[in-house]
C-alpha cells in the first residue's frame, strides 16, 4: 500500500500576485524573495499552478536559511505547515 504525498498548491496567479509584492533585495545575485517567488512562477505557466510536496518544501527553507534568505524561509515553511 502507498501513502499518498502531501503537496501544496498554489495557483499561477497567487504567485504572480506575491513575486510582485516583495521586493528584489540583492539585484547582483538575484537572491530574493521575488526571484524564488519567480521561479515557481515558471513552472506553474503550464498547467496554472505550482503543485510541491512538504518535504520539498522543507527542504527549500533549509536551503534558503542556509543561505541567507530567511524572509523566503518563513514563507515556505508556513506553506509547508499547510501541506
């Protein structure tokens, strides 16, 4: 028997919506919460929303605190507490 993953949706234009909310903080490495915001905003253009399982999401917001952007950490482990 398999267990089912858990994945988070979020639809393209929630995304849009948020990517252009936040700011680019760091505009020589890209590094910010609407770059990251971004690229989940690619991958959703072809079916309309952005599907990930909470363990990629937890693992996203160790990468990200890892490395600096915890504001983009917050966010995904809130995501990943819905999921």
């Amino acid at each position: 028997m398999t267990i089912p993953k858990r994945l988070y949706r979020i639809n393209q234009d929630d995304l849009y919506i948020m990517m252009n909310a936040y700011k680019i903080t760091d505009t020589q490495t890209g590094n910010s919460t609407a770059t990251m915001i971004g690229q989940y905003w690619k991958k959703s253009l072809k079916t309309g929303t952005f599907e990930i399982s909470k363990i990629g999401l937890l693992r996203e917001a160790t990468w990200a605190r890892k490395n600096g952007l915890i504001e983009w950490s917050e966010i995904v482990s809130n995501w990943a507490e819905i999921a």
